[in-house]
C-alpha cells in the first residue's frame, strides 16, 4: 500500500510542477466602429517555459556587424533596382525600378523573376 500511496503522490507532484512551468499570456484589444458597438478580441496563448526565454542579447560587435550587413543589403537593392518616384495622373507618388521584381525584394542575385502561365 505505501509504494502505491508513493507512485500517487510522486504522480501528483511531477504534475504540479510541470504546470507551473507553462505561462498563460492573454491580451486584449478592442477597436470601436462607425456603425454598431466595438469589437474586442481576446487572445489567450500558454507558454513553456522553452519558448518563453528571452532573446539572447547581442554584443556590440555582433550588433555592428549585423547594421553593416544590413546596410550593405539595401545599397545593393538600391543599385540594382534604382527606385524613383513618379506622380501619377491622380497625384500619388509611386515608385518604379529599373528593373521587373524589385518591389518584391529582388536584387538581381536569382536570375529572372518567374513568369505566370496563363
């Protein structure tokens, strides 16, 4: 009788501890409309503690090298694709590229932007 009163409290323990390592993260927002009451919305999510740990911080050599990555990035996509803003006959600024696909992030690296079938 002791083992199993043993089995049962250890049972008992193992899941206590198991759920106080999870964390529940709820939020809410709510937006008003023009015609009717507003909207909430509520968004319950629970964590493990696996997915709950922080980011690991960056040091200041890991974040410079990361900008400087980055901004390279961009002068290349700026190089490449040359964007100009045009304003159109209804007065918007619009953008165009020397070349077809940059305004989906291509940077002349892939080859040519595939082609729909039609």
């Amino acid at each position: 009788m002791k083992p199993l009163y043993a089995i049962a409290m250890l049972g008992t323990v193992l899941i206590s501890w198991s759920a106080s390592a999870e964390t529940t993260v709820t939020s809410r927002s709510c937006r008003a409309s023009t015609y009717g009451p507003s909207t909430c919305t509520t968004v319950t999510k629970t964590l493990n503690d696996s997915e709950a740990t922080p980011q690991k911080q960056m040091s200041q050599a890991e974040e410079r090298k990361y900008l400087e990555e980055k901004e390279a990035r961009i002068r290349k996509w700026e190089e490449f694709c040359k964007p100009t803003g045009v304003t159109d006959s209804m007065g918007i600024t619009r953008l165009r590229y020397a070349h077809e696909g940059c305004d989906l992030g291509r940077t002349g690296e892939a080859g040519p932007v595939a082609q729909m079938r039609e």
